[in-house]
C-alpha cells in the first residue's frame, strides 16, 4: 500500500508543512501547536518506516525514487531517491525530531510553537539533503536548513548566542560556497545537475582535486573535522538542549554523509591523491581533541568535543580505502571502514542525543552546565544516575552498546591499512573513558555537593520515555547490529568498487 | 542430543542474565528476599547446567560443543557472531565461576545485611542498593561466561569488556565515598589500557586470518608464523610476536600484572563479596584464561614466552613484597592475589599452561575463601580492617579462624593442599623451560614461596591468635561515643557456610585433578603446546602419582623455604613482637619504598593523569583558543565585523554577510579553475 506513495517527499515536506501549520496554530494556543507538533512528527517518522520495510537490500541502486523537472533552463530537477547510506539517515531525523519535540515540551516557556516549527521544518530540510539526487536541490536543501538552526540558536539560545550564531554563520556560509562553485563548474562540464550524472563523469585529476578541496571546505566545517571544528562546542553551550541534539545527532552526519555522496564518488582520485590529509585529520580529531575533551569544566562543551573526537572514526573509515589497498594489495576491508563510519554516523547520532538530553535535564534544574556545580546527583536522581552512566559508557564505546560498533570496526579496517592509524584511533579506548566517566565521578557520585543538589528531583515520565527508548536503541544496535549492515551492505560495495575505478 | 546442549549452553548465560534484570529493574518491588532468591536461583541454575556439560564434555568425554548462537553482524564479507565453544577448558572455568559465584551470592547475603548503613539518609541510591547489588554480581556472572564461553574473538572482547563494567560498577558502589569512585575510574582506566593493546591484537588476527572465530584462526596459526611486519621502515617483527603481545597486554590489564597493576589494590574499596569473586578468583584470572585459550598463537612466538615469563616473574616477587607491610587484612590478600596471578603468568610465559590454568582453579577456591573469610573478620570487628586491631579471633569466630587456617595452607603450598600440587608444578615447570627469562623466573617463584609463607601468616597470627588487640584504649574513630567493646561474635551461616563449602575444594581438588589436569591430557586439543616447550610433559616422567608428590614436596626446597616463612611470621608477630618495629626503624629506606608501592601510583599520578591533563589545557587554550579562534576565526570575524560597519549603512543583517562570502568565494574559485584550466 506504501509502494505508491510519494515516500520521500511525504517525509519532506509533511514536516515543513506541518510546521507552518503549528506556527499559525501557535499564536492562538501554545498547548493545541505543541500537540500539532507532536502529531506530525509522529507522523513523519511512521512515513519514514516503509523506507525500512520497504527497502530492497539486494541492490545498490536508488529507490523510492522521484523525479519532476523544476528548472528546465539549466537542467535542475526535483530528483529523490535513497540508498543504503542515505536511507537509514531519514530514519534517525525523523526519529530523533520526535524526541525532540517531546523534549521540549514542558521546558521551552518562550515560544513554544516557534520553536517546534522550527525542529519540523529543519527535519524537512535535512530529509530533503539526504533524499536529493540533483545537485542543486541538495544545495538548496542544505543551505536553507540552517536557517532553522540559526535561529533555534539565536532566538532560544544562552547568553553568548549572538557570537556563537556569528560563528556558526561564518564557518558554515564559507565553507557551502565553494561547493556551490564547484557544483557549477561541474554542471558547466557536464550539463547536468544529477548526482549520478556527476558520479560517472570523467574529471582530470587537478579538476578533482579543486573539486575535492572545495567539497572538503564544505563538508569538513560540518562534520566538524580539525581544524574547522571550534564552532561547534560554542554552538553547543549556546543552543537550546533540543538543539544540542539536533546538531550532534544529524547536523554533524550532513558533512559526513556529503564525503560518501559527492567526494568519493566524484573525486576518487584526488580522495586517493589527499587521502593522508584525510586520515591525518581524522586521527587529530580522534586524539587531540580527545586530550582537549578531558579539561572542559562545562558539560556541553566536554560532550561537543567528545563529539568532534568521535565523528573523526567517521572520516577515518571513509579514507582508508586506498592505504589498505597498497598495504594488502586489495581493497578488502576498505567495505568495513565505510560501514563502520555509517554505524558511527547513526550510533553516534542516539549516544550524542542522549548525552544532550541528560545535560538538559540537569541544566532544567539547576541551570548550570559546570561540571564543579554537581556532585552526587546520584543520591537525588538515582534513575538519571542510571540513564548517564549507561550513556557514558555508550559514549565511551563499551561493547554491547552501539557506541562500541563503530569504532570496532573502523579500529579493524584501519590496522589493515597501517598499525599506526589502529594505534592512535584506539587511544580513544582510553581519552573516551578517561574523559566521559571523569565527568560522571564528578557530576553523579560522591557527596551530595550542594543544597541545590540534594534539592533535585529525579526524572519526570516525559524526560524517562525518551532517555528509556534511546536507551533501548542503544542497547538494542549494540547487541543486534547485523539489520543495520544489511541494509546498507549493497551501497557500500558498489561504492568501494566505484572507487576503485580510476577517473582519469 | 546436541541440540539440547546448545540450549543448555543459552540457559547457563540466559539464568544469570535474567536474573540481574529482574533485581536490578524490579528490585523496589520485589524486594529483598526477591532479589536474592531470584539471583540465587538464576545462578544456581547456571552451576548446575554447567555440572550437566561438565558431565559431557570431560566425564562421558563426549567431544566439545561449539555453536553459534546469531550473527552479529556481517562486514565486508565477514562474519562476526555470537556463540559458544564448550571444551574442557571453558568447562572448567564454566564450573568455577558458577560455583564460586553461587557461594559468594549467599554470603552477599549476610554481607550485604545492613547495607542501608552504608549511605547517606534519605539517599535514593541507597534505597534499593541490596537488590542492586546482587543484579550487579549476577550481572558479573553472566558477563564472565560470555567471556569463558566465547568461541570467537569478538565476543570475548565484549565478555573482556562487561566484565569491567560490572567491576567499576562494584568497586564504587558505595558511591559517596571518594576513594572508591577514585578507585573505580583508576580500575576502568588501567584496564582500558590493557585493552587497547587487547583491540590492536584482535585486530591484528583479524588482518592475517580475516576471522576472528577460534577454531579458524587456531588452524591457521602455523601457516601464518614466518609472516613478518614492518613497524617502522626497516625493522621486521614476527607477526606472530606482535599480535601475541599485544594481546597479553590486554592480560597485564585485566589479570593486573606490573606495571598495569596498580587498579587492584585500589579496587578493594568494593565491598568484600565482590573483592572475593571478581578481583581474586574469577575476573582478574581471565588474562590467564585468555593466554591459555590462545596457546596455539603464543606457542608461536618465544619472544612473547619470554615476555610474559618475566612480567609475570616480577609481579610474583615483587607484589608478594608489598604484601608484608600491609596492615588493612584486605589489602594483604590483594597483594597475595597479585602475586598469585604473577605465578599463573610465569606458568603461561613456560608454556605450562595447564599449571597455569590448574592454578587458576586452585587460587579460585582458596582465595575466594581468604577474602570471604576477611570479610567475616571484619564483620565481627565491626567493619574494622586493620589487622593492629584485632588478635585473638580464634577463640570468637571458629569456622571463620579454621576455614582461614586452610586457606592460608592452600595459599602458602602445604603439601597435600590445593595450593600445593598447582604451584609446586608451576615452579618446577619453570625449572624446566628452555626460554629465555626462564632462570630469572625460577629465582622469583622461589622466593616468593617465602615471601608468601611469611605475609599469609603474618595476617593469621595478626588476626587470630595473640593479644586481643580491638580491647585496647578507644580507638580515635569510634565516634558513637560508646566505649564497650563490641564482643566479636561468629557470623551468621550465610556467611559461614561458604567457607565451609570453599575449604573443601581448597583441601581436595589439587590432589583430585593434578593427574589430569598437570601432568595428563585434561584440557585436550584445547590448549596446544609444541614438543619443544612441552615442560609438563618431561616433568611427567618423573610423576607417581599425588602421594607421591606429597611425599616428595616435603623434601624440596619450596617445601622449607614455606616453613622458614612460617616460622619467621611465628617469631616476629608471636614471639619477639617487639622486632618488627626495629626492622622498619632500621630499615626505613625499604620500608618508605614498600609503603609508597614502589612509587607506582604517585608515577602515574604525576605523569599519566597530570600530563594528560596538562596537554589537554595545552592543546585547549593555545590551539582552539588562542591559535584557530584567536587567529583565525575571530580574526576573519573581526574583518568581517569591520567591513561590515564600514557599509552598514547601504545593508545590514546576516543576509549581506551570506552575499558577501558567496561572491568572494566564487570569485576565488573561479580564478582558481581559470588559473588551473
């Protein structure tokens, strides 16, 4: 019954339009706009669920597929579609803005309908970025999702938004704009917009590179990769938790998700030629701001760097391919880098939610996030206590939570291209542990460290269902992977063989 | 047939599971005496299931079961899954653990009594805390035959790893306290640094046998041996030496052996049950099961025998040291099993891995029983565990002081006792090794048989016989403000009654299996040794049987230098009490360096957490802050800031920011491809 509805553009603009409903609901009832709210994303996310049931594991080929031209002029078309890579992104937008919605239920006083909007409407956005096939629709979707976030941050933000937008701005706008140029020239080359147009399009290898530097400005500001990553962690302490959790758990995946549609598949043999670039930055990800990480005295901060850390297995995984190839002689094992940065992508988007989540449950209370304000939280909030010691340990990649997954199989891949990558990724054994249950001594045990403290009430029934059904998938992606794999196990060896293949 | 074991095989790790669940989800409303009983019979369960494949696998010898239970996940061709291999090794362990486990639940019992004592009033974390506590060991339970049980790489990691969660989980569970979460982050900490070389070596398997499954690899070994692996440019490392390293250094880590030992003397903040079952009998010994598990990969490397022979050597000694001047009773046994885990090493590094693993199930039993027996010490003390406190225990607490004495023979190696027969072999194995390192480990192991003899019976004396020491003057701490001396009294049978069931194994179960399991073919093709190194095999010849080691124990010189250890405990804490204060005066030096712990901890303290520290407030501010925000960000900001002044008034707002980017990034790059066309 599924197969012939509009899936994609359903889980598209169900949530814009539903967000432009509940921003007029809004000005006459905060309670109807925020059940409105809840209702479509509802919705969404049961739209997006066909996507997995419906999803044909046996080829790498796009489904669901749509496609209406829109600017004839230059080519430009309204082209959707999803594969093994993009597909299981939609579904964690669409699940996580559900949380998110129920997250901010109680909490966000100011507003309250803008601000769901605002997380409908960029969910919108961000399926769109995902689901786009043309390169242009990519573009707009893109940049027109963070509007949105800006002004989640700017309007519902802390004290020092204003910089962290300004920041935020700065990084994001300079960085998409030489995508943008690279785009054109591309389309200028070709006469087409079409993402698999560009995939199977010859491009001389100085072309490629610019093409890889420009792509690069883009997706690494986004991911965040070292050293355009220090807009994140303000971006972070500033937004409101429902924005914390969208940026960490999707936003960050847009630049990774940018590296596997655009620069591996376009630009093979400039990845191949920059590939050290590629790993040498991912590797400071994992263990600098590891390092880093480890001082914060503000829990979102130590959360955001513990982020930018974990999202270099993302890269990692992606750009070992051709280090493995000359190491062992054959691309085995280049799969499993790519497919553990996916698992990475969506693990990390539960675990980071989560963290954020139970940072704003204690920032809900006490308004502080300093890590010195706390202490013993677990004599007050035993079954928070749980839920961050669980989270932690997901975060500090303990096997059997989904935070292990990942970076298992990255750890893996990357030996095979050299001991040393294996080496220094797997300092993030001992950084992660060090600095995620660093902060949990301190926040959760020990002596009840204030009056404040001892004055906090554990969790609500809203704030249990969302932490208890992150948890659950958590532990659920961390003991039964293998559905995950699955799907994206197709797209992932097309996409290594693609690779292999020179352009030149 | 086959099928039905497979299930047993589920049941044996499903029982314990569940039950940690249920206590620790369901624990307000079930209670108390729910949470035990629903623990209690989910871990006899699994003791009992694992008598049933005991029976198939060693009694009928009826061959190994080996299955997998799901697949995990499949990657890039491979496939990684969950599942089980019951060989006569995994049984034994299966047996052991379950065993010691169900004992230390019931004595959780007596132990765990007035726990609400332990936390703060009104505490929500202290509400519950008995329920949660057995959920946890249950939990340790069920983690630890995972790890046992695995028949693949990737599963024992997740054992490896679970095993620890739970142990950080238990070591600070009194949570108030800030020694012991200092202790348990220590603990998880050190052990990750045993498991990232753990990660690497599985990862290095992975490269050469593209498989983490066991039986896969294991065939593969000897096909693999001359591979060699470059480094760095222009050195060549046998594969096999590099992947069998870096998998002991997961050992060092969780079986705490120099210099990543320093998380176990600290882990003994955890309440006693847990000190007995995972940080002396069961969980610490898994870097020992893991070794022994993958004989046919170390058999293959002599550098790595060497290795761990002299690793383990130094832990042996030079742990036992420490030992001696400990005054709280349980850090002398935690010292005792650093020292002992450093026997089972050196037993591995001789490729006497059936000692070593024989040793393993002695210590269980007679270690698990010291540690149980401590706690009862310092139950009826009144949670008092310096030893300067007690004396004269024998007369209150009977079972507790006899099943001690036991303890303390099977430790010291008394001929006839558990302790005996295992480490007897492992001396005399390393007597016999041919590799490197093999003198200096002989040397240390026969030392140590002194240094052992002497501490265990330095706490025995202290604790059961002399001076009734807790009558005298008030000590500063009792704060309560009552000055009668709380009379010791015998603890109640929970407690007792798993001393008892623990004396008997201590006694009886060296002279029962070392037939088997020293000299015969017990383990089977689970542990594989190359006729090269095959010690236990030459020492076979000259075997008649457990009397007549006995026999022959009492005239060799571990045998006196145990009783030389005895008696030298006997006179300066019996005799001349007044002697070891002269000793410590006139040795000061030795005494400054035992006491401090060779310095290991304030090393650590200074170098590792204080550097790490500091290069992270390094990289923090003069990297993110002053360098990429500072320079950089800010800079270009700040420009941006101030052209935009310049025009704000032709057009304001963020869009004309957007606009200008957009047009100077497209004429950059625009001028680039010109340039580059």
């Amino acid at each position: 019954m599924f197969a012939d509805l509009p899936l994609l553009s359903l889980v598209i603009w169900t949530p814009i339009i539903g967000g432009l409903l509940v921003l007029a609901a809004g000005s006459r009832n905060a309670l109807e706009a925020k059940v409105l709210a809840l209702l479509v994303a509802l919705a969404t996310f049961l739209l997006s669920l066909p996507l997995y049931s419906g999803f044909d594991t046996a080829t790498a080929a796009m489904q669901f597929t749509e496609f209406r031209p829109w600017i004839a002029t230059w080519s430009i078309n309204y082209h959707l579609g999803v594969d093994g890579i993009s597909m299981p992104l939609i579904l964690l937008t669409t699940f996580i803005t559900v949380l998110v919605v129920i997250a901010g239920w109680e909490v966000i006083q100011n507003k309250p309908a803008q601000y769901m909007a605002a997380f409908l409407i960029m969910a919108g956005l961000m399926n769109g970025v995902f689901a786009a096939l043309d390169a242009m629709l990519f573009y707009v979707f893109w940049e027109a999702m963070l509007i949105p976030m800006f002004i989640v941050i700017g309007v519902w933000g802390g004290p020092r938004r204003i910089y962290a937008t300004m920041k935020f701005f700065l990084y994001t706008f300079l960085g998409s704009v030489f995508m943008l140029v690279a785009l054109i020239w591309m389309y200028l080359q070709s006469g087409s917009f079409a993402i698999l147009d560009l995939h199977a399009m010859p491009i001389g290898l100085t072309a490629q590179i610019l093409i890889f530097l420009a792509f690069l400005l883009a997706f690494a500001v986004k991911v965040p990769m070292w050293p355009v990553h220090t807009w994140l962690p303000d971006a972070h302490v500033e937004a409101p938790t429902g924005g914390s959790v969208v940026l960490a758990a999707i936003m960050l995946k847009l630049g990774a998700y940018g590296f596997l549609r655009f620069s591996l598949p376009i630009t093979p043999d400039a990845s191949q030629q920059l590939d050290w670039l590629m790993i040498a930055l991912s590797l400071i990800a994992v263990v600098y701001i590891g390092f880093v990480a480890l001082v914060q005295q503000d829990m979102k901060k130590l959360i955001a760097y513990s982020s930018i850390s974990h999202m270099g297995f993302v890269t990692l995984g992606m750009f070992i391919a051709w280090r493995i190839a000359a190491n062992t002689g054959s691309m085995q094992g280049a799969g499993m880098g790519i497919e553990g940065a996916m698992v990475q992508m969506i693990s990390h988007g539960f675990i980071s939610g989560a963290m954020f989540l139970c940072v704003g449950v204690l920032y809900d209370r006490l308004h502080s996030r300093e890590i010195a304000d706390y202490g013993g939280v677990a004599h007050t909030m035993p079954r928070f206590a749980g839920f961050m010691v669980l989270f932690a340990m997901a975060n500090a990649g303990l096997p059997g939570t989904s935070g292990f997954v990942g970076e298992f199989m990255v750890i893996l891949a990357s030996f095979k291209a050299n001991f040393w990558f294996a080496f220094l990724a797997a300092t993030t054994l001992i950084l992660g542990a060090a600095y995620t249950l660093w902060m949990v001594r301190r926040v959760v045990y020990g002596e009840v460290a204030s009056d404040k403290v001892a004055a906090l009430k554990d969790l609500n029934g809203r704030e249990f269902l969302i932490l208890g059904v992150l948890a659950l998938v958590v532990l659920l992606f961390g003991l039964w992977p293998a559905p995950l794999l699955d799907v994206m196990r197709p797209t992932v060896e097309h996409l290594v063989q693609h690779m292999a293949v020179s352009k030149l | 047939m086959l099928d039905n074991l497979h299930n047993v095989n589920i049941a044996i790790v499903a029982a314990p599971l569940l039950g940690a669940i249920i206590a620790g989800l369901f624990g307000g409303a079930i209670g108390r005496a729910g949470a035990h009983t629903v623990t209690i019979i989910g871990v006899a369960i699994a003791f009992l299931l694992s008598l049933v494949m005991f029976n198939h696998v060693v009694i009928q010898d009826a061959g190994i079961v080996s299955h997998s239970v799901y697949t995990w996940l499949v990657s890039d061709g491979i496939t990684f899954e969950v599942g089980f291999l019951v060989d006569k090794l995994s049984v034994m362990m299966m047996v052991v653990v379950t065993f010691v486990s169900l004992m230390v639940h019931v004595y959780t019992i007596g132990y765990m009594a007035h726990d609400e004592e332990n936390w703060p009033e009104g505490s929500g974390a202290g509400k519950n805390s008995y329920q949660r506590f057995f959920s946890y060991i249950s939990l340790f339970t069920f983690s630890m035959l995972m790890l046992v049980m695995a028949n693949n790489f990737m599963q024992l990691f997740f054992g490896w790893e679970a095993v620890g969660l739970v142990s950080y989980l238990l070591i600070g569970f009194w949570l108030k306290r800030s020694s012991a979460t200092y202790a348990n982050l220590k603990a998880f900490l050190v052990n990750r640094v045993g498991d990232f070389g753990f990660l690497l070596g599985i990862a290095a398997v992975l490269m050469y046998f593209n498989t983490l499954d066991y039986a896969a690899v294991f065939n593969a070994a000897e096909l693999q041996k001359d591979l060699v692996i470059s480094l760095w440019p222009g050195t060549e490392w046998s594969v096999m030496t590099v992947i069998c390293i870096l998998l002991f250094v997961g050992a060092m880590g969780k079986s705490a052996q120099v210099p990543l030992h320093v998380w176990l003397p600290d882990s003994m903040e955890g309440p006693t049950p847990i000190s007995a079952l995972i940080h002396a009998a069961t969980m610490v010994t898994a870097g020992i099961f893991m070794v022994a598990r993958m004989s046919p990969l170390f058999e293959l490397s002599e550098t790595a025998l060497s290795f761990i022979l002299i690793i383990g050597a130094i832990t042996a000694l030079f742990m036992g040291f420490l030992g001696i001047i400990q005054n709280d009773i349980k850090r002398v046994v935690a010292y005792s099993t650093l020292s002992q885990l450093g026997y089972m090493t050196v037993a591995l590094g001789a490729s006497a891995y059936a000692a070593g693993v024989f040793h393993l199930m002695t210590h269980a039993f007679f270690k698990a029983l010291l540690f149980l027996a401590a706690g009862s010490v310092i139950i009826a003390m009144h949670h008092e565990q310096d030893m300067r406190r007690m004396g004269g225990l024998r007369k209150y607490m009977p079972i507790t002081w006899i099943t001690s004495l036991i303890g303390s023979l099977a430790l010291i190696g008394t001929p006839g006792f558990a302790g005996f027969f295992s480490k007897d072999l492992i001396i005399e194995a390393v007597h016999a090794s041919q590799l490197p390192g093999a003198g200096f480990a002989y040397f240390c192991v026969l030392a140590g048989v002194f240094v052992t003899a002497f501490y265990s019976f330095r706490m025995y004396f202290l604790v059961f016989h002399g001076k009734e020491r807790f009558r005298d003057a008030h000590h500063g701490h009792d704060a309560h403000g009552h000055h009668a001396v709380h009379e010791p009294h015998e603890t109640p049978w929970v407690v007792t009654l798993p001393l008892i069931a623990l004396a008997i194994p201590s006694v009886l179960a060296g002279g029962m299996y070392i037939t088997d399991m020293g000299f015969g073919n017990f383990f089977g093709s689970a542990i594989q040794v190359l006729p090269q190194h095959d010690v236990l095999g030459q020492l076979a010849q000259d075997y008649h049987g457990p009397w007549g080691m006995v026999l022959h124990g009492f005239l060799t010189a571990p045998f006196w230098l145990a009783l030389a250890g005895v008696v030298t405990a006997w006179l300066l804490y019996m005799k001349y009490t007044h002697v070891p204060a002269l000793i410590q005066a006139r040795l000061q030096f030795l005494h400054t360096l035992l006491e401090q712990k060779y310095y290991a901890d304030r090393f650590n303290d200074w170098f590792f957490a204080g550097g790490s520290r500091g290069i992270g407030r390094l990289l923090w501010q003069w990297g993110d802050v002053r360098l990429i925000d500072g320079l950089l960000v800010n800079g270009s900001a700040r420009t941006v800031g101030w052209l935009a002044a310049v025009v704000r008034h032709v057009q304001s707002g963020y869009l004309f920011h957007y606009a200008f980017a957009m047009i100077l990034g497209l004429l950059l790059m625009f001028a680039l491809f010109v340039i580059a066309g």
